[in-house]
C-alpha cells in the first residue's frame, strides 16, 4: 500500500537545501562518488536488428549521463536507473520510427487492426514518464533537484 502524501526528498538533497532534520528525514544511503561506467550496449542489446537502438541508447548515455552527474550527482551505483532510462529512449524512438513506416493501422487477415507498436510505444512512453520524473530530467521535475555543491579537492571527479 503506497504511502500518502508527498513524494519524500532524497536525503542529500535535504542535506543541499539546508531542510534536514533528523526527527523527519532518514539519512538514506550513501553512494561513494564515483562516475557511471558506461554499459557494453552490445551485451546488453545483442543481435544485429538491436544496432540501431544500440547506437540511439550510446547517443543518450553520451548526452544524459554527464549532465545528471553534473546536476543531480549520480553515482556508478545508481546507474541502473540511468540505463533504464537510456535503453526506453531508444525503444521509444524504435517504435515511432516503425510507426511512421507501417502507420496505426495494420491489415491482418481478420481486417485492420491497431498496429502492436502502438501499444508498445505508449506502454515505454509511460515508463520513459516515470523515469523522466525520477532523474530530474523535465523542466518540473528540475527545480526539485538541488546540484552536489562544488568547490574543494574534489573538483572535476566527475569530468
């Protein structure tokens, strides 16, 4: 059963704006900083019909991943997230690229039918939402995102 209320704030972000109390936040975990690996997309997507969403998924890792390390901290632990976000991307740029080639309609023995892609798409749009939310990546969703503060030693860990 989900819990009501607001969406808690991440305790380092708690931490950043200066609104921890440890009567209310828990200190969740704590992730050494150290930068995502980049994935083999080709383990992770094998096959030669994959190479173009391995080729869309490397792209958005390439203009996602430094950006939300620079602006969020992401660490190599939470990278998951991040190829989660990447491979829906590419899948979703898939099945619009099909749906431009065959359309919404497809003729099958029985008469026209919804195109499968349709479903497809909608159901990675969802989720691409969700994982959209959950990195900060929307134009709402960052103003609820508090950069790593910068300065110190440790300057450029990241780059």
């Amino acid at each position: 059963m989900a819990i009501p209320g607001h969406k808690p704030k991440p305790h380092i972000q708690a931490v950043r704006e200066g609104t921890f109390r440890a009567d209310r936040n828990s200190e969740g975990a704590s992730f050494a900083p150290v930068p995502p690996v980049e994935p083999d997309w080709s383990e992770l997507l094998p096959g030669d019909s994959a190479e173009d969403v391995r080729v869309k998924a490397r792209d958005v890792w390439a203009r996602t991943v430094p950006a939300l390390v620079h602006s969020a901290g992401l660490t190599d632990p939470q990278r998951e997230t991040a190829i989660e976000y990447c491979v829906t991307v590419a899948r979703l740029w898939q099945a619009e690229r099909e749906l431009s080639r065959t359309g919404l309609v497809v003729e099958t023995e029985r008469g026209n039918v919804k195109s499968p892609w349709v479903t497809i798409a909608h159901q990675y749009r969802s989720h691409f939402r969700s994982l959209v939310g959950e990195l900060g990546l929307s134009p709402a969703s960052a103003t609820r995102i508090t950069p790593p503060e910068s300065g110190g030693d440790d300057d450029g860990i990241f780059d």
